[in-house]
C-alpha cells in the first residue's frame, strides 16, 4: 500500500475537540457527535446485543501433521524459506489442537455470548476430495459441544485461507472453476456434521486478502504472482463458490436446520483526502468499491461494482486486450449469485486517506494500478503495532453508513476489529489496545443510533497467534502467549478486563465508570507482568537445564577423555 506518511494530511481538515461543560441529554449528546467525529457518545447497546472475540485455524491450532490432517496451503508456503519473517511457522501456533478446553476457560473469563472459529479443511479432509477425517471431525465436534456446554455461540467459517495442498498442486487453487464443487462438497459436509448445533455460517473469511496477497502479490500463500489478472480470477471463483454453497444450505439445511450463512468482507475506509475535490471524492468511492465492493457489490446488487468495470475494462483494451481482465457474469449467474447471504460479516482495522492518481495503463498491468488512487495517512495517527494500522474509530461509522446506504441496511455482524503490537519485549498493560476498542466500538454504538443494523461485535483476537507472514512479530491478541515456553501459556493483558467491563455494562453507561474501568484494567495487568516475569525466569533456568548443563556435562566427558588418552600417551 502506499502511505505517505510524511504528507501533512491533518491541515487539510479540520479537527474538533470535544469540552463538555453542559450537561446534555442523549439525544443533543447524539447529534454532537454527528458534528464531531471524534467525540465520545455514552450509551448503552440494544438488547441481545451479541458481544464475541475470534481467531482462526491456522493460526491458533497447530498440529500440522497430526491425528490424520492433511496439508495445506499454509503448511506448504512457511515450509518454504524466505516466506515468511524468521522463516517462523504455525507448525504448533499456539497448541490450540490441545488446548480446547484451557482456551473455553479464557472465553468464559470474558463473558462472551459468542466465539468466531474456523474449520481447517484439509483436517477433515486431508485432500480436499471425498476421504474423510474422522479425527478431525471429532475435533470440532467435541470443540463445538464444548463451546455450547459453556453457553457460548459457535459462529464458524468454513475457510479461513488453509485450502488443502493437493487442491492446489493438482488444480491450481482457486484460479480453477472447480473448486466451486469440491468446496461445496466441504461445505456440505460440515452443515451434515455440526449444522445441528451450529446456526451462523460464514463461507469465506476476508476473500480479498486470499485474491489479493495469494495470486497477486504472493505475498501470502500459495504466493503466485499473476499481476493483473490472477487476484480477479480467483475472485470471480470464490464469489460463484460463495453462492452456490448459500444455495446449497437453502435448499437442502435450511428447514431443518434454521440456521444463518453469510460471508466476512475485510475493508478499510477510505476518506477524500479534499472533501471539495470531486476526482478525490470518486478516488475514494473507487477505494471502497475495490475492496469491499469487489464482493458484496455481486451478492447485494448483482453483478460487480461500476467503478471496477469502467477502470479494469479501461486499462485492459489500453493494454491491447480482447477483453476486460476483470471477469463477467452471465445473466444466469447474476441473478443466482444476487441476495445470497443471511448477514454481512465485517472486519474492519483502519483508514487512509485517498487522493486521484493516475497510473499509466502500459505499465505492467496490477490490481493496484488498475485504481488509480494513492493511499495516505495523516502523521497524528496512533500506530502502535502494525505498519498498514493506524488508529482512525471515526472511519468505521463512516464505513457502516456506506453499507447501511449502499446494500439496503443488511444485518451485519462485525467479525474482526482489533489492533496490533509490535515490541520487543512483553507488554501486558496495553493501554492502546483499550483506547482502540473504546474508539471503535464506541464508533458502532452511533452507528446504530444512525440506524445501521448491527447484531454483534467480534473483537480480533482471543489470543497472539500466527499472523501470517509475519510469523509470531505481530501481536492481536487479548491474551499473550509465551511462545518460547514449550507449554504456550496463556497471560491476560489489560484488554481482557476492560472488554469483560464494556460487555457487562453492554456499552458505556458513564464518563466515571469507564474511567474506572480503565484504572482497574492497569492496575491489574502490573500483577499479571510480575506473574509472567517470575514464570519466565523459571523457564528460562528450565532452559538452563535443559540445554546448558547437559552441554556442559557433556564438554567435561570428553575433556576428561582427552586427558586420559594424553596421560595413558605419555605413560606408555
């Protein structure tokens, strides 16, 4: 992405600071915030308001080859040196294959009403294709069970980017149209094993990061590299697969089941850079439509957003080609593909600024230039953790209004928000962690005074884990895990006690009762650091022992043997 970070954005706009004198009733507190966006709106959430956190297979899991699981595509990809930052691996993650009921425990210390998980495919499918796992679908049976036992809602997505490796080898992944079947094969197969028990379904976690950075970038697995063409292919694909397993669950699990399917779109937001200039306020619509409208434009309309059309068909027929690089729907396919989800879920972490650029259309062809913006960021933003996260709340209002206005005010489940952090050493107290959540999901509760239907919030993530290319340097998590300890014990940061507050009050009753809250989340998280700072010292002399004695030991051995082999010389 590009950020030009040096740029000073901030003079462009107007900042407002909120100084509350007067005592305002909820409803002129409401209208203040519509004038100042970044003002704080106490309030509290609908009834049955669904509060959750979530983390994914791969990532968490571990037990790459274990118990009967095939491959996959990750598996292949860290394996590979050079991929991945450290050449670090989810080989064991964080041992969450073993640690089902330790990590219930933490999810019931939240008070959650729900947990997002996925299903690994190749666990319970090692190739993709027919052969079951029967390990592996017990696995997630007795998960699931254990979830529902603690009165804790299963929300589950079938895949969240760990495609089995065979599929990959012997068809290309998702540039091949067969997918679609085998996927939905898959697919029906979880709803005839835990569709009994399991009522939300999500087809597909953030697909645009499995187009973008798996076939356009190979930044991520498999890690082609098809500029310009593969990110839409694999799109295309992935939303016709998306389709076909909706109708597959309306057709033959719906009646009985009276369950939900929906698929999670990752999106940032993007803002006109001048709110006067009407090519960057059409740069910024561009910016939407290219991320988020990639795939729910389809689903809600029909068929793919304008922008993506006029732009990609644009540069295409610039380029000398027949016909657009972005693929086509039929008739046929529109409208099988047009209405096809119960919920939206949405993950959402940042904001840019978005200004007009133009890219010339014979360069080497790519998703990114195919846009014809740049990306930018305004300097006073925190950003405490990853490099492309910055803290903006104010653009997910902002967001939500777009998709209230843009796809007739569908049911929406927030799937994934939360902030990194990337430091050396171990930071149990993060405050930053508790600013972001207080910014953003304070951001939701106006934006369901706006009347946007949102039934949950899924905060990212229960623990650190796997980020991917990233290895283990970036971390999500409300719980820190020693990964040098072979045991991958379990911390609380601040964070846990803050969201367990935010949760039990359903929202923010009181300017002195969330301050409270976050003077008792510090206080406790100095305990817990001097918990885990005496545990890592024991882990350390543990390792001490472990390694260093018996070297040591070793060293003396064959000393000895050398000076008895040079007295024995001597004396012979």
């Amino acid at each position: 992405m590009t950020k030009l970070t040096g740029m000073k954005i901030y003079t462009l706009r107007t900042w407002y600071t909120l100084v509350l004198a007067l005592h305002l009733n909820t409803a002129e507190d409401f209208q203040w915030t519509k004038i100042n966006p970044s003002s704080f709106y106490y309030g509290t959430f609908p009834p049955g308001f669904s509060w959750g956190v979530g983390s994914s297979a791969y990532q968490t899991e571990g037990a790459w080859d274990v118990d009967g699981k095939g491959p996959s595509i990750w598996d292949a990809f860290t394996h590979t040196k050079g991929k991945v930052f450290r050449n670090e691996t989810g080989d064991s993650a964080c041992d969450g294959y073993y640690k089902v009921q330790d990590d219930i425990q933490l999810l019931k210390e939240l008070n959650v009403n729900h947990y997002l998980l996925s299903i690994s495919w190749p666990r319970i499918m090692p190739t993709g294709i027919k052969k079951l796992n029967e390990k592996g679908i017990q696995f997630y049976n007795d998960t699931i069970n254990s979830l529902l036992e603690s009165s804790i809602i299963p929300i589950v997505s079938l895949y969240h980017w760990d495609l089995p490796q065979v599929l990959q080898e012997k068809y290309g992944g998702w540039q091949n149209i067969s997918m679609i079947n085998y996927f939905n094969d898959y697919a029906n197969l979880c709803f005839e094993k835990f569709g009994d028990r399991v009522k939300h379904w999500i087809t597909f976690s953030n697909p645009w990061a499995v187009a973008e950075k798996g076939y356009e970038t190979g930044e991520h697995a498999p890690g082609l590299k098809l500029g310009g063409c593969g990110a839409y292919k694999a799109a295309h694909h992935i939303i016709k697969t998306h389709a076909k397993v909706w109708h597959s669950y309306n057709n033959t699990w719906r009646s009985e089941q009276q369950g939900m399917v929906g698929i999670s779109l990752t999106t940032g937001w993007g803002e006109p850079i001048d709110p006067h200039s009407q090519a960057d306020i059409d740069a910024a619509e561009r910016y939407i439509q290219f991320h988020l409208g990639w795939f729910a434009n389809p689903i809600y309309r029909g068929d793919y957003p304008e922008a993506m059309k006029n732009y990609v068909g644009r540069k295409s027929a610039q380029q000398g080609l027949g016909t657009s690089r972005l693929p086509t729907f039929s008739v046929q396919e529109k409208i099988y593909i047009k209405g096809t989800s119960d919920f939206l879920g949405i993950g959402h972490f940042t904001t840019r600024y978005v200004t007009q650029k133009s890219f010339p259309s014979l360069q080497v062809s790519s998703y990114h230039m195919d846009q014809d913006l740049a990306e930018l960021v305004d300097p006073k933003w925190p950003a405490p953790g990853s490099k492309w996260l910055y803290s903006v709340p104010w653009g997910f209002r902002r967001l939500l209004n777009f998709i209230k206005t843009q796809y007739g005010n569908p049911l929406i489940y927030v799937t994934e928000n939360g902030v990194s952090e990337k430091v050396q050493c171990t930071q149990l107290c993060d405050e930053w962690r508790i600013e972001y959540l207080k910014g953003y999901i304070n951001e939701i509760l106006k934006a369901l005074n706006d009347g946007v239907n949102v039934r949950g919030y899924t905060a990212w993530s229960l623990l650190d884990k796997f980020e991917w290319n990233k290895g283990f340097s970036e971390r999500f998590g409300f719980y820190h895990v020693d990964f040098k300890n072979k045991n991958k014990p379990r911390y609380p940061k601040a964070s846990v006690d803050y969201y367990k507050n935010i949760i039990s009050a359903n929202g923010f009753p009181n300017p002195r009762e969330v301050e409270n809250w976050h003077q008792k989340a510090m206080d406790t998280c100095s305990i817990t650091h001097q918990l885990l700072d005496a545990d890592s010292l024991v882990t350390h002399m543990e390792m001490v022992t472990e390694i260093v004695l018996p070297t040591i030991f070793t060293l003396c051995i064959l000393i000895s043997i050398v000076l008895l082999l040079f007295f024995l010389q001597n004396h012979s």
